[in-house]
C-alpha cells in the first residue's frame, strides 16, 4: 500500500500537505458488534488490535467521545518500566515490556521506543533497602535491574546534584537498562491503523451514555449520537472515567480519580539521554528527541475530573527538580497540563469480569498504565474472547478488594498515589 512506502512519504513531501489519505476508516456503526470496547486510547486500541489479530475477532467497535488516544495517552510523561515488587504485577509489566521490544516491527509503525534506562532515585537507608528488595526480586523474575551507588548514579546522569551535603542527598538507584520512553501518539495511532486494517470499525466522537442491561447481562450500549449499539460483550477502557461508567452499570468500582500533572519545558541541547525518577522528592524527568525536559510528579490529592490540578503542586515538582538538577533552575517552562487517573487501594490495576454478564473492566492504572498499553491490551483482548481473565490478569480482579488479596505496589508505582 503506498501510505506505507518510502515512495509515499517522499511524495506527500512536495505535495504541500494536501490529499493525504486516511490512515483509518471513519465508518457508520453497525447496528450489533461481537465486542463493544468503550474508550479509544492506547488501551482500548490495542485491545482491539490484538482481539481481531491473535483471536480472529474482527466485528468489533470502539467507541469513543472524543478523538482517538487524546486522553491519558496523549497527556502522560510516556515511561517505559517493568521493575514492580510482586511476581503478580511484574509478569503483567514484563509482558508489555517484551511487546514493546517488537512493537514498531508488529505494527509495522515506528512507536519510537527508546531503551535509554530508567533510575529510580534512593534518597535515604530505607530507600536503598527498599531499591535492594525490588532489584532482587526483579532479578529472580529474569527482569534487568542493578542496584548503582551515588558514583555510579553521576557517571551515568553527569549533570544531576550527586553531592551528599543535600537535604535530599543520593545515595544511589535502581537502574532498569531496558527501560525508557516511547511516543504516546505513535503508539494510538499504530495501534489504531493496525485494528481498522483488519475491519475493526473506530467510532469517534460518539460517547457512550448509558449501559443497557437485561436479565443481569449487558446487551448494548446507548450513545449521544448513534442510539443504542448492541453488542454480545462489553469491555469498558475508560481511564480517568471508570468509576461513572460502572455506575451507570449499576456497581461501584473501588477506585478514585484524581489529577495527575505534568509539564514540558523549552527545548533545550540534548543534556539527558536517561529517565530519572525520584519518588521521595516527588519529580522525575527525561528530555524529548525534540530537546524539551518532560517533567511530572506525584498526584494531586483531591479527587475530581477537571483535566489540569492546582498551582502548589505543580510547584513542589518543579522545586524538587531544581533540587535535583540546580543547572535547570534557569530554564522556562512552556506547557503544563493534568490528565484524570484512577487509582486503586494496592496501585494496581484492575482487569476483570464484573457484577453484570459479559461486561469487562480494564482500568485502575493509575499513573502507571502507559508502560502497559500492550501487555494490558493483549491480556484484555484473551480475556474477552474467552470470557474469563487471562492467567496474567487473574490476580487483578475487581473482587481482590473484596477478598483482600491485594498486590500492594505503591513502592514501585514510582510516581506517589
Ligand atoms: P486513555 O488514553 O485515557 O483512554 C481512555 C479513553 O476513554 C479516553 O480517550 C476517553 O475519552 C474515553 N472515554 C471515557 N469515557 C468515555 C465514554 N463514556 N464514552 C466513550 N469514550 C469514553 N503511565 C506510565 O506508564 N508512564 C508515564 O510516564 C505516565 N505519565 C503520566 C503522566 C500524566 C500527566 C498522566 C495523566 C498519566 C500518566 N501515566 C503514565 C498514566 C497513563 O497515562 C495511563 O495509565 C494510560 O495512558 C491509560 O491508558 P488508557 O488507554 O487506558 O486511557
Ligand atoms: O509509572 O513510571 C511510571 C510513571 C512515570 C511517570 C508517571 N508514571
């Protein structure tokens, strides 16, 4: 096909822009799908990839209200890691590692997954016996990490304050060599392209406003502007919205939204070719191929669903950077912005059948799903196909916060919530 030539490429660069074609379909939807999935971001759209791609699913529709990847996946800071405590959230992150390691051949779309490392900063003993327990147990679940001291921290990030008379001084780091960044866009629009070739119809535009529900399972969704869409499976990807769409089925999901920010400065000489976190002075950075520094830190406290988070904390991330690189201090910031997340009590996800028939949750990532977008997307698709969760997603059931087998990994969500 030519929109995926060199030729083509070539081409529309003498051709002032104009007569491009798609990448996807803009259909009418059907009146009935095999699978409903509600919420067009990277999760949504890789569910439907893999569902028509590994299960042979094709008569499938995702819905979405607004444009396609233009929630959490066009507003996150796009960290790539796999180094969580437990064996049960570890596997899942490992799986979306390895996925991303063939993403761009897969797709045949380059995601720009760049393995540039990632260091989670110590700051004091117990962050440091804490790093040494993580790497450990990441080293058993033959997933990369070392345990770097202050030294070893400098020489790979030169320009950061390593010097130890610091309120916060470092006193070295996890280092996940495989880890890094990709492009959020890339990844909805790969993923998109990917799904619509094999005849997956992507509603945009069109937001679903109720659940329709008979005899305890769901048959359908109700939508501002096509009516009711029926459907013999739901799965409901919705993140930042997860707790009103389960109330519109008529359950409670145990989760909270909340603001998360983050902010990009002007583009400046490459000067970090690492990721940087520091969850106890409550910043991380890394700098785009474009130059800019991407900036973010922990939640804001207060739930809501205005997309953008309050003044104070935008500023604590910002002291906490110039904490860590004083040679930033002068740099000026050029956009700030704040996406909605849903957190849950054990800073896992929740992949799981509900209280009503047919009806599939994927949600409660927190500020952590992007690294995800493939392994969530790929287990979320067997799930539905097979209408009970993948062996991966077992242990993220809604229903682990009613039995209490939680999978606490707030140490490892890297960003406080
Ligand atoms: P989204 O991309 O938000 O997709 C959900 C979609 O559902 C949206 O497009 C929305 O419009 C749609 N929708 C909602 N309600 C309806 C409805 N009723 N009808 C139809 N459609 C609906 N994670 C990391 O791993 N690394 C990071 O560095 C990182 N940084 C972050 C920084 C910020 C500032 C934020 C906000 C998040 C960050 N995250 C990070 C978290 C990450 O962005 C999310 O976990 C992930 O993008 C969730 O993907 P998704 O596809 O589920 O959600
Ligand atoms: O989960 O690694 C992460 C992360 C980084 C920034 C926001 N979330």
């Amino acid at each position: 096909m030519e929109r995926y030539s060199g030729f083509g490429l070539l081409k529309h660069s003498f051709a002032y822009h104009e007569n491009w074609q798609r990448v996807w379909r803009n259909p009418k939807p059907k009146k009935k799908y095999d699978v409903i999935i509600i919420g067009g971001g990277g999760h949504g759209l890789a569910t439907a990839y893999y569902l028509a791609k590994e299960h042979g699913i094709t008569n499938v529709a995702v819905i979405e209200k607004g444009y396609l990847g233009g929630g959490n996946t066009a507003r996150n800071t796009t960290i790539v890691r796999s180094n969580y405590l437990w064996d049960e959230a570890a596997h899942l992150y490992e799986h979306a590692m390895k996925l991303w390691e063939g993403l761009s051949q897969d797709l045949n779309y380059n995601v720009m997954f760049s393995q540039r490392g990632v260091l989670n900063l110590g700051h004091t003993l117990q962050d440091m016996r804490d790093i040494e327990r993580r790497v450990n147990a990441n080293r058993l679940n033959g997933i990369d990490g070392e345990v770097l001291d202050a030294k070893q921290v400098q020489e790979i990030v030169p320009h950061m304050d390593c010097s130890q008379n610091r309120r916060y001084p470092v006193m070295g780091a996890s280092w996940q060599p495989r880890g890094g960044v990709a492009r959020h866009d890339a990844v909805a629009w790969g993923y998109a392209r990917g799904a619509d070739s094999y005849g997956v119809d992507l509603i945009q535009q069109c937001e679903v406003t109720d659940m329709v529900i008979e005899d305890g399972a769901i048959v359908g969704v109700k939508t501002n502007r096509h009516g009711i869409i029926k459907a013999n499976r739901v799965g409901c990807v919705t993140a930042g919205n997860s707790g009103v769409m389960a109330k519109m089925a008529g359950f409670e999901m145990p989760l909270e939204s909340h603001p998360l920010q983050a902010l990009v400065s002007e583009p400046i000489k490459p000067i970090l070719d690492t990721v940087v976190m520091s969850n106890h002075v409550h910043g991380y950075v890394s700098q785009s191929d474009k130059g800019d520094l991407v900036i973010g830190a922990g939640i804001d406290g207060y739930n809501g669903y205005g997309q953008r988070g309050s003044y104070h904390t935008i500023e604590h991330t910002l002291q906490a950077i110039v904490e860590l690189f004083p040679i930033f201090s002068r740099v000026r910031m050029n956009r700030q912005w704040g996406g909605i997340v849903d957190t849950t009590h054990d800073a896992c996800p929740i992949i799981s059948d509900t209280p009503v028939e047919n009806l599939f949750f994927n949600c409660g990532w927190g500020t952590g799903g992007f690294k995800a977008t493939p392994g969530s997307g790929h287990v979320f698709a067997a799930t539905l196909a097979k209408g009970e969760a993948h062996a991966l997603a077992k242990p993220f059931s809604m229903f682990r916060f009613h039995d209490g087998a939680l999978v606490d990994e707030h140490g490892a969500a890297g960003v406080a919530h």
